[in-house]
C-alpha cells in the first residue's frame, strides 16, 4: 500500500481473486451457461458462495496455494435473466456503462471484430447474446482437478438448471523439457507485463514495468467521495456494485503456421526472428529491443526482473523498437501519442493458451489444422475508456503516433493483405530511411467474446437473495 492519503483500504475478503492475482494454474474451463430459472439460478449463485467442496475463490491472500479457483461473471443480459431485486437497467444507466449494457457482440465491429472476426462466427455459446448469461471460470493445478471439479459443477448445472452452452479448456504450453511454461503459440513468453495497483498485494518475481502506481479504482469500482479515487460512479445499490470490476473476455485464434510462413517469406530483406521480435517489440524470450535491439540477450546478461526496466525515453523514432509495434501500442509509456494518456489505460490481463503446440516438423496434416490461440480475460473498471479504447485507438488506428491511415497492431490488429503495413526505421532522421514490410494477413481472429461484471463477494450475496440458503 502507497502512503496516499486518498488511498482507500481495499477489501480484499471482499474482491473476487482473480482480479488481484494471477492463480498462475496449469490449466483452466471457462464455462459459458445460460440461466433458465430465476429462482434457481441464485441457489446456484448461493452454493458457491458457501461451498467447501466448490466456492468461489476472494482475493484473500491465503498461506497454502489451492488445488483450483474458481470465479463468475455475468453478462448485462444475465444479470436481467436473474430477475433481482432492483432494476440492472438503472444500476448500469451511467454513461460509462454503456458497453456492457450493449455487450460485445453489439460492439464487436467497432473493435475490430468483423470479417472472420465477426460475431455470427463465434462459438460455444458466446455467439448467442440473449443466452450468455454467466461465464464461469475454473482454474486448476492439474488436469486431474479440473476434471473433478468440472464433474461437480456439471452436477449442480443439471440440478439447478443451468444450461452450459459450452466451454473453453486452456492450458500452459509446454517447454523443452515438458514443464508447463509461459510461452504462447507464437513463440513468445507471455504475462511479462503487469500494472502495478495501489493497495493489490505484491507479487514475488514478477517483472512490474516501472510506470507509476496505479490506483485501485482502475480496476475495481470503489465507492468513495474523495478524488482521484471516484472517476466513475458505482452501480447502486452498493451492495451490487463495489468491489466489483469489469471484464473483456477474447477467445483468439492465432494462424501459427502462416505467421511463421510470413516471417520466413521475408528472409531477403530481414531476418525472420529479427522481424518476430521488431513486430511484437520484444524477442520470443521477451527481452526487450528497447534494452537490446540487436540480439535476444544483452551482455552482461539481465535478470527476467528488468525485462520491464525501459521507458522508450532514448528511442522516440522507433529505432530499438518501431513505433508501431505490438507492445509499444498497447503499452506506450512515454512514446508521443496522439490521444490518450497510457497510465489511464491499463488493463489487467488473464492468459493462457488452448490447443496443442504448434510442430511445424510434424507429418500428421490434422496437427497444422488444429485450431490454437489464447483466452485472454482484460480487467478494468472501464470497458470503454480502458479496454475500448486500446483495441479502437491504439490497436486499430492509425492515429496511433500519427503511423498513417490504416496502420494497425502488426499482430492484433485486423490487417488484411491488401493494405497492411508495418514500419521498422533503419535510420534517425533526417534520413528516416525505413524498411517497409506490406501485404501480410490478419494473424489472430476472434472465435468469441463476452463483456463480463465481476460482482463483489457481497454482491453475490445480494444477487443470491436474503431468502436463499445453502444446500
């Protein structure tokens, strides 16, 4: 906790944990359902909140890492199926809560979300808007506990009539040894960067990014009357809104063997691996350009702790790192923008990939079929001043540091071959001489996406209702 007199306590008992601390668990099931009673749906809601076997899993710090976790959201269309007490329409009415009220199938073209990305594409559930009530989120140390616990659930879902519409299984990629790892399909170490958050425990080893403190109510909705600490109202009655957050659920599909046909397609002009890292800012260990632009170590070596130690301050051309690149867009720090201040557009990220890793020397054709990606959940307690607008302003646009019209996130974004483009300076100005990589594909399509609440402990009991009680 920072010494700021406006700093408000956090209640952490009372804050759903995976806001607050990445489980960093094998694997996960994230489960999509559909509430088809009311009155039975809040007993549901009721048992994990008291639970031994299942319960819903606070922010709590505990002494004994568990064997899951599990944590709920709910859709602006799930939180009207469950028929409350009070009206959700004039709990969210707020201006800010416009996106979730809407939903991300509402808003999924102005992200970026069209073409193969498209709603109508979606799967498992998430493509029915009207039905996808609640996201249930299951984390497990082995696959062994996950296939129990999801048996138990399955059995509470056929009695209380929760329909599952369908689920998603991740799992952490393995590395050479066969220990699970933090690399993506691409070939990236993955969750380097993480904001620092006023009043959130600290985490041992993880590589904050030295960007100033966060304040709390970034992330969670804290009812409070002091500046900074109340940009956004909180959705009433409190017992429904504070402490709770907000998130973006991605379902993103990664096309790992034509990404790795690109890079090698460039080999004249660049070096592939060199191109992998100047699109994503990072080489695939995630040591930075910014530290070391021309080999993915630095001499002497740095520790995984200073991967974040950089600010773009003695790179203002892209020269380590081009501008335009994945991390640079969508966690600029200093870099010049043309809107928008970095620090009021953090996001919390949750990922891990599904789908088998990726073997190009495999012979079996049904491998390279096979569909890869990342889950990826994006905390904030904006959806649109923080999530929004990273994917339409920073991701999307090429107003981005004023790249030009259409340039957009070389990996995120949704480029198309007839106009992408991405710029890797070769010289400072006034030269500015540049090498021009143009024609590449949309490398990661969305199969589905939800915006989710992520009531409050307290909030649960709210929803469940004073005349539920625990089976």
């Amino acid at each position: 906790m920072t010494n700021n007199p406006t700093s408000k306590q956090l209640n952490l008992a009372d804050i759903q944990g995976l806001i607050v601390r990445g489980y960093n668990m094998d694997v996960v099931r994230y489960f999509v359902l559909c509430v088809d009673d009311a009155t039975k749906a809040k007993q549901f809601i009721c048992d994990l909140i008291n639970g031994e076997s299942l319960k819903i899993t606070s922010a709590e710090q505990w002494n004994i890492k568990p064997s899951y976790c599990l944590n709920i959201g709910f859709t602006f269309e799930g939180l009207k199926a469950l028929k409350l007490q009070d009206d959700v329409n004039q709990a969210f009415k707020h201006g800010n809560y416009q996106p979730f009220r809407e939903g991300a199938i509402d808003r999924a073209s102005a992200i970026g979300d069209t073409e193969e990305s498209d709603p109508k594409n979606w799967i498992n559930g998430l493509e029915q808007k009207d039905k996808a009530h609640i996201l249930l989120l299951l984390f497990a140390q082995d696959g062994d506990t996950l296939s129990k616990k999801s048996v138990e659930l399955r059995d509470k879902f056929e009695k209380q009539k929760i329909q599952e519409l369908g689920y998603f299984d991740g799992a952490k990629l393995p590395d050479e040894d066969g220990k699970p790892s933090d690399m993506i399909h691409f070939g990236y170490r993955d969750g380097i960067t993480q904001p620092r958050v006023d009043g959130f425990p600290a985490k041992d080893g993880i590589p904050y990014d030295g960007q100033p403190v966060i304040p709390a109510h970034e992330f969670v909705l804290i009812h409070t009357t002091e500046p900074p600490y109340a940009p956004y109202k909180v959705p009433k009655p409190l017992e429904l809104g504070e402490n709770g957050s907000f998130a973006a659920l991605r379902v993103l599909k990664q096309n790992v063997e034509g990404f790795e046909k690109f890079l090698q397609n460039q080999k004249d002009v660049i070096n592939p691996e060199t191109l992998a890292a100047k699109m994503c800012g990072r080489w695939r260990n995630g040591v930075p350009l910014d530290l070391s632009p021309e080999q993915d170590e630095l001499e002497p070596p740095i520790s995984y702790e200073k991967f974040n130690s950089f600010d773009y301050k003695e790179d203002p051309t892209g020269l380590k790192c081009p501008i335009g690149s994945h991390i640079r867009r969508n966690n600029p720090r200093i870099t010049p923008t043309a809107i928008g201040d970095p620090n009021l557009r953090r996001l919390i990220r949750r990922g891990i990939p599904y789908g088998s890793a990726y073997d190009p020397q495999s012979a079996d054709p049904q491998s390279a079929d096979e569909e890869r990606g990342l889950l990826g959940l994006f905390i904030c307690a904006s959806l649109g001043e923080q999530f929004e607008f990273v994917m339409k302003d920073w991701v999307n646009s090429g107003n981005f540091a004023s790249l030009g019209d259409k340039v957009k996130d070389p990996l995120l974004g949704a480029n198309n071959p007839q106009d992408s483009k991405f710029d890797i300076p070769l010289s400072p100005p006034p030269d500015k001489k540049s090498l021009e990589i143009k024609g590449f594909e949309r490398f990661i399509i969305t199969r589905g996406g939800a915006y989710c609440f992520l009531p409050s402990i307290t909030a649960l009991k709210y929803m469940a209702g004073s005349e539920t009680t625990a089976s």
